[in-house]
C-alpha cells in the first residue's frame, strides 16, 4: 500500500495514456492519487478527475509563480470548491523565488490569503517552496499555520528547518531526489524525521526517482521513494509504505 500524496495527473503529459499510468502505479502497490490543481486549467482538470476515478483525491490552491495572475475571484472559486469532498488539501502555494514571474511581495501576498483560507475551510495547506526556505518558514509561523498543519512537499531544507515545520504540525514529503546518488540534504532529512511524519511523492511528471532520472515521471515510481527511504533508514519496504500510506490518510483526513 503507497499513496502518492502530490502528483499532477492533471498534466499535458498524460494526454495521451492516463488510465494506463493510473494501471500501472495500482499494480506497483498505490491505492490512492492525490492531484495538485495550482491555476484555474489544472484545477478544472483536477476536479474532472476525482469525479471520475475513485482512488484520486485533490488539492487546488494558486502556485507561487503566477501569484501575479491569481485574482480575487480566482482564490474564493478556490474555496469554493474546497468544499466537495475529495479535495483534502489546498495548495500548492508557498514562495519561489527560482523564478522571477512574480514580485516576492505579492507571492508572500498570495501566500498568506491561501493560509487563512485553508484556516477557514479546514484543511491541511500543501507548501511550494524553491530557493525561499526562510521566508516560507517565517510567513507559516507568523501566520500560525500550526492551526491547521500541512504538508512541505518536496522537501528540500535541511534537518533543522523540518524541525521548525514539524513543530507546527506539518509533514515532510519527499519525492525523486532522495534516490539521488549527489543528494545528501533529502538523505539527511529521510534518516532525520520521525517516519510518523514522513510522506512519500511523485511530483510526476516531474522529479523523476533513479533510475529514470531525465524521463517522464508517473506515480508507479513512488515505490522507488519508499524503496530509498527504507534502505536509509534500515527498516523494511513495508514498514515505510505502512507508515507514510497511515501519515497521509491523517493529513488529508482520508477515510477510503
């Protein structure tokens, strides 16, 4: 049993074969998807597909990168929809400042409107964050996202920051790079975390785990996440994949 707890099936990229990259990942063990709507195209798409399969949950929130495109009508049809259901998260919003699309000042604007959204509604908030570890940890802490908790997908900081958003009742999610030879932070992070905290993610099609790096991602490879982690960590496969499936059935308030 795995769950991929942020994937983009929503995606151009599985245009052509989705049933048969939702097949294959259900024959390596996933029993649910959780897809991120994060602009009004895969959010739209996001809501066609829980409708449709039984195993797909979703997350709709705004991505920090075109935070200079969000309106005000975008995010309360965000929370609108919040409301069915299968959607378990909002998300994914954060900070990055990789790119340069959006004014730092109105991604931490974005940002925090999705945090006392995700407070209204309930909901866990799931955190994007690239190249601004600081100020996305600093915004959740002021903002007291400890209220409703959430997930730093794709972990990236080091072991002393998951401490900071563990503290704030938030998971730790890591996807592709912890199979990475080079990869020394996610390693550190993988050992580090209580594995009661810990998830497990595609990000597909992006991320791709080894040995696929450099193609197409699909949740099937999730298995290869868990896979690492336990190696890692010196406990068995089936250990990590109870563990994370249990984390995230918490987090999202999955009852399935």
């Amino acid at each position: 049993m795995l769950i991929d707890t942020h994937v983009h099936l929503n995606a151009d990229h599985y245009d052509e074969d989705l049933d048969e990259v939702i097949e294959r990942a259900r024959e390596a063990g996933v029993t649910h998807f959780v897809v991120i709507g994060f602009d009004n195209k895969t959010i739209d798409r996001t809501m066609t597909l829980i409708d449709k399969y039984d195993d797909v949950y979703g997350v709709i929130g705004w991505h920090p990168v075109d935070a200079i495109d969000c309106t005000d009508e975008d995010l309360a049809r965000i929370e609108e929809l919040s409301q069915h259901p299968k959607i378990v998260g909002i998300g994914e919003t954060g900070l990055d400042y990789h790119w340069d699309k959006s004014p730092k000042d109105v991604q931490k604007e974005i940002f925090i409107k999705q945090i006392e959204m995700a407070k209204r509604v309930n909901l866990p908030i799931v955190i994007h964050n690239r190249d601004a570890t600081g100020d996305v940890v600093d915004i959740l802490e002021e903002h007291g996202a400890e209220e409703i908790g959430g997930i730093m997908h794709a972990f990236s900081g080091s072991p002393e920051i998951a401490d900071r958003v563990l503290k704030m009742n938030f998971m730790i999610s890591l996807g592709g790079p912890v199979t990475f030879k080079n990869a020394k932070q996610p390693k550190e992070v993988a050992m580090h975390v209580p594995l009661d905290k810990l998830l497990v993610e595609t990000d597909a099609p992006f991320l791709t785990p080894h040995p696929y790096r450099g193609k197409r991602n699909e949740p099937a490879y999730v298995k290869l996440v868990a896979e690492q982690i336990a190696e890692l960590r010196e406990v068995s496969y089936e250990e990590v994949a109870k563990a994370t499936s249990e984390n995230a059935k918490k987090i999202y308030n999955i009852q399935s």
